[in-house]
C-alpha cells in the first residue's frame, strides 16, 4: 500500500490533520493501537481557543460545536477567597474562548472522517516507522495478525507520549526539557450545573482548585492533590466537601453536588522535545511536547502543530517545496515555548506547594497585580484566549 501521509495517532490532532489533508486531495491513513470505542471514551480537556475553533470549522466538523458550545468572554482568578473577572473580549479585540470537550471534538472529527470512507485502522499494533531519514519513509503495523506496510511520504507523529514516534529518534538527535510538578490534580466530572459561568482558578491557602465545565448540565471540578494519592481515598463526598472549602462563599453556598461520572488523579508535568521534525517525520502534540492542563493548553497547542504541520505538507508535496519541513519545527516551536511559559506562570502563580511565606506573598503580590492593572489583564487575556498563529 502507497499513502502520501501516514498519521500515527487517531486523537484529535491526527484526525484533525486527516481531515484537512482529505480536504486538500492529499491521500492519507491514519493508524490508531487502541479501538475507536476507547479513543471515544478519553475524559480530556474542554476549552479551545478560537483559533482551534476555526480549524474545526475548516475541517468541516463544527455542525455540534457551533450548536453546543459556550463562549466565555472571561475568565477568574480567585485568590483570597474573592474572585476577579478578567475580561476576554474587551482585552483581544473580541476574542472568546469556548467550552467543548476534547471527547466531543474527537468524535465529531471520528464522524466526518468515518462518512467520508477516510483510511483510518484502529487496534493496529506493533507499528514501527522505518527510513524516515530519507527519501522513502515507511510504516509497518500488525492488524488481526496479519503484518502491513505502507510506503509514504511523509509521517505524522501524532500518537502521544508515550508513542513510537519520538521513541524512534536516535538519541542524540533530540533535545529535550521537562519540569515535573509535586503535586497532582484529582479531577471530578458530574451531570450538575456549573458553579460559575466561566473557568475560575483559585489559590487558596488549602491548595489550587479549578471550576471549569463541559456543558451547562455537566461539570469539571479540579482540586491540588499529593502527587501520590489515589482515587481510592477520595468519595464523592469527600472530594465535595474538600472542594466547596476552597471556593469564594458565594460560590461555595451555590455549588450543586451529585454522582461522579469519572474521577482521576492527573500528574502535572511540562515537556518540550527539540526539533519536531526529522526528515520526513514530523511530531505533533503530546509527541512533542507536554503543558500542565493549567491554562487549557494541550488540545489547543497541538491543533497549533497541525496548523503549521498542514502548511509543511502542501508546501513540500505540492510546490515540491523542502524547505517547507525545515519551517515546520521553527514555527511550531516558538507558539509552543510562549504557550509553556504562560502555562508555567500560571501554574506556579495558582498553587501551593512549598512552606516559603515570602514566595506566597509574592504571589499574593502578582495576583493583585494582573487583576487591576490593564496591562496584567491583557497579558492574561492574550495568553489565555491563545496567541495569533
């Protein structure tokens, strides 16, 4: 078999990337280790940027989105048990985030692909990436026992983390950078209304918490946890009670409870993997690079590779263009190092984690600081509703 790309990866930046490639007449197949039923069920992150809405739109996945999402015109910082508006719109010229979950871009990407017969196995196992250095890349893959290879042009690693990808770099070729967190984040989604109208992130003298929501009936509620709890010692009671404490009053006099419908605990970690391109491979997204979920960032910086990757594909198999794939890592590493640092700052700026009296106050002292001043509520601002491609 022949493709012109082979994606690795059917979350939503390989989807993504296919969608668009199948729009613009490049053949395309995405290989995927797990079942669609289990890519379907990820609980993963609901605030896009409206730059990622855009892209969505462009792939022709929007009919659900544009329906069902919420647009925030703001955003909270809650510090002292008060809570501070930051305007969005008035500080971007116009610009919102939306609230939609990364399960439901991923299916309404899974459901145009899936109607358009795009090339998509799942439960392909054992994939391995070959010659990528040079002129006639290819991929191999086990489905249903039977062993397949696909000669390509180009491959996408979109497959995460812990994917083949960047795993099959040599070493010395990559440079990376990481900063692990000492503290996690125990995560709650439940079919209750949403205790603010918009995301509220909350330092508070017990720890970090986050309101955040899916829809007006479903909600994401976050709380700073041990990095080595477990699930196990947190009932829904207990993450309730533990979670109203850390809300303004008014919010905590207004929180609806009920039934969780998932509970986690997410480590918190930042990563970068140096270049992004090697040859005829090129990285996207958690493959790349790792933010805390501080910011919402994940989803909408890999939407930002696929954005660049897109650009690099055409350029190099259209207009026969090889300085397009150099391009390619420029462009999506200087969105990504701006997107790590305000991700970084607003991390470090919400949570406690250490005794130093002096480092609280300053970020007592930060926290006044962007909430009054016009210039620290367009830097918020800016950062959070995402930087320009």
């Amino acid at each position: 078999m022949r493709k012109q790309v082979v994606i690795v990866g059917a979350g939503p930046s390989g989807l993504l990337l296919g969608r668009l490639l199948d729009l613009a007449g490049i053949d395309n197949i995405v290989l995927e280790r797990q079942t669609q039923d289990y890519v379907l069920a990820r609980i993963r992150a609901g605030i896009l940027e409206q730059t990622t809405v855009d892209l969505i739109h462009r792939a022709g996945a929007d009919t659900r989105l544009n329906a069902e999402g919420i647009r925030h015109h703001a955003m909270h910082l809650a510090f002292d048990y008060k809570s501070i508006a930051i305007g969005l719109s008035e500080h971007t010229n116009g610009k919102v985030v939306t609230a939609y979950g990364q399960t439901e871009v991923t299916r309404d990407l899974c459901d145009v692909r899936d109607a358009e017969g795009s090339a998509t196995v799942y439960e392909a196992s054992n994939v391995e990436i070959n010659d990528f250095d040079g002129d006639s890349p290819y991929v191999t893959y086990v489905k249903d026992g039977t062993t397949h290879r696909v000669d390509c042009d180009l491959i996408a690693g979109c497959d995460g983390y812990h994917g083949v990808c960047r795993q099959s770099v040599p070493l010395s070729a990559i440079t990376t950078y990481e900063k692990i967190y000492p503290f996690g984040w125990l995560g709650l989604l439940s079919d209750t209304k949403p205790v603010a109208k918009e995301v509220v992130y909350a330092n508070t003298a017990r720890g970090f918490a986050l309101c955040s929501m899916r829809s007006m009936t479903r909600s994401r509620y976050y709380i700073q946890c041990d990095v080595d709890d477990k699930v196990e010692n947190w009932s829904d009671d207990a993450f309730w009670d533990e979670f109203r404490l850390r809300l303004p009053p008014e919010m905590a006099e207004a929180l609806e409870t009920g039934p969780s419908i998932e509970k986690s605990i997410a480590p918190l970690r930042s990563f970068v993997a140096e270049p992004m391109r090697f040859g005829r491979l090129m990285l996207a997204g958690d493959a790349a690079h790792v933010v805390p979920p501080t910011g919402a960032k994940g989803l909408n910086l890999a939407a930002s590779d696929i954005h660049y990757m897109y650009d690099a594909i055409l350029g190099f198999l259209e207009d026969h263009d090889a300085a397009a794939l150099d391009e390619y890592s420029r462009r999506a590493l200087d969105r990504v190092w701006k997107t790590e640092r305000f991700s970084w700052w607003l991390t470090n700026l919400t949570h406690r984690f250490n005794d130093d009296p002096f480092e609280q106050r300053m970020k007592e002292a930060e926290l006044a600081y962007v909430t009054t001043s016009d210039a620290g509520r367009q830097m918020v601002a800016e950062n959070y509703v995402g930087l320009p491609l």
